[in-house]
C-alpha cells in the first residue's frame, strides 16, 4: 500500500470519528436540554436547532481550513496570532464584552458570542513553533517583539480571568519551546519564573485555595447534582 492510499485510509477512520462525536454530541444536546427547553424556550428543540446551525458552521469553516496549506498558516503565524490577540483584548471593552459570572471572555456578535480565547490555543501553537523554531536567527529586538505576541495574551486570560486557558495556553508553548531548538537555559529559566508566577496567580485569590482543599466536597456536589437533574435519556435508565 502506497503512502499516499495510506493516508486516505487514516483521514477516513478519522472523519468516521468525528462524525460519531459530533452525532454522539447532538444527542447529548438534545437530552440535556429537552425539558428545559420545552419550559423556558417554548420549544423541545431550541437548543437542538442552535446546535446544528453551529455544527453546518464549523464543518463549513473546517472545509475552508483544510484548504490552507501549513506553510502558509506557519508564513503568517504571527499575523494570525496578533488578529485573535486584538479580538481578545476586545473582550475587555465595555458594550462589546459578555460578562458572565465575571469573566469577561466573550464578544457579543449579535446572533452568538464569539470567545476569541479557544482561537488563541491555536494562533499560540503557530505562533510559538515559529518563534521557538527561529529564536537563534533573530535578533534582541526580535526576540523581545514577537515573544510579546505569545505573553500579550496570557495576560490577558488572567485578566479576563480565564484561569484554564491560561494553563493550557502556558503548557502548549511550554511543551513546543521543550521540543525545538531553543535554548535550554532560557528554556529552564521560564519554567522556573512561570511555576512561581503560577502559583502567584493560583493564591491570588482564595476561593482556588479552597477547591484545591476541598476538592473531595466538590466532586460529591456534582455528583449528588448530576442524579437529581433530568434528561431524556435518565428516563430510560
């Protein structure tokens, strides 16, 4: 069997995958959301419907991103990273930002909020392979200016806050800088500044202390939480 044929194997098991995760998904959806919607919505199907116009999106888009060749996305890594950089400082701006529960990580379009952080895991991959790839050609000030487009939003995650994305954004680059030729030095010595300024970031605020110690009690919430709610398909169990 030729690479080539090969290849076309593996991308139809994997278009098979997530056919079945996105079809799994639209049930879960659907079972989730069935009484409540039928209560609050005014129709069974609402958040059904929602779903669906979301998934023709993305697999729309996703159609239109298999068409970039990755020298092109790995050519403009930084300009992609800096677009969804400025979209994320955009959620820090009063009449466009969605705040909920006090995060502010969403951008009010209209017809749906836009969260340009779950981009930046992307962008920041691009654009630390480039970096980390390319560190021993640049110059100081080169150095210090695109190294500023993947700290810009890391800041930016701790201010919305976005504590999550934050981690796995910081572990993405981590693990890229790890595996490039990047200096082990200054590989070694952001990792130590990184681990004290996460846990600077961690005790800054006490209620993440608390789950931390406390994190048995939660787990029992969420479970005693899960059994009492409702679903369609809690009915047939």
């Amino acid at each position: 069997m030729s690479d080539n044929n090969r290849l076309e194997k593996l991308s139809n098991y994997f278009l098979i995958n997530v056919f079945f995760l996105i079809l799994f998904g639209v049930i879960m959806v659907f079972s989730a959301s069935y009484m409540y919607a039928t209560e609050n919505m005014g129709s069974s199907y609402h958040f059904l419907v929602k779903q669906i116009i979301f998934i023709a999106i993305g697999l729309s888009a996703a159609m239109i991103f298999s068409k970039l060749k990755i020298l092109y996305l790995y050519k403009h890594a930084y300009k992609i990273n800096a677009f969804f950089g400025f979209l994320l400082t955009l959620t820090l701006v009063p009449g466009i930002r969605v705040v909920i529960k006090g995060s502010k990580r969403w951008l009010n379009l209209g017809f749906m909020h836009l969260q340009p952080g779950e981009f930046l895991k992307y962008t920041l991959m691009l654009a630390a392979i480039r970096y980390f790839e390319n560190f021993n050609n640049y110059t100081p000030k080169q150095r210090v200016i695109y190294l500023s487009g993947l700290v810009y939003p890391l800041a930016i995650f701790v201010v919305q806050p976005d504590f999550g994305t934050f981690f796995i954004s910081s572990l993405i680059i981590g693990f890229i800088a790890f595996l490039s030729s990047f200096p082990r030095k200054y590989f070694y010595s952001a990792v130590v500044f990184g681990m004290i300024g996460a846990f600077g970031i961690l005790i800054s605020a006490p209620y993440r202390v608390k789950r931390l110690f406390y994190i048995s009690r939660s787990v029992e919430r969420s479970t005693r939480q899960r059994v009492s709610g409702y679903s369609i398909l809690s009915g047939f169990c």
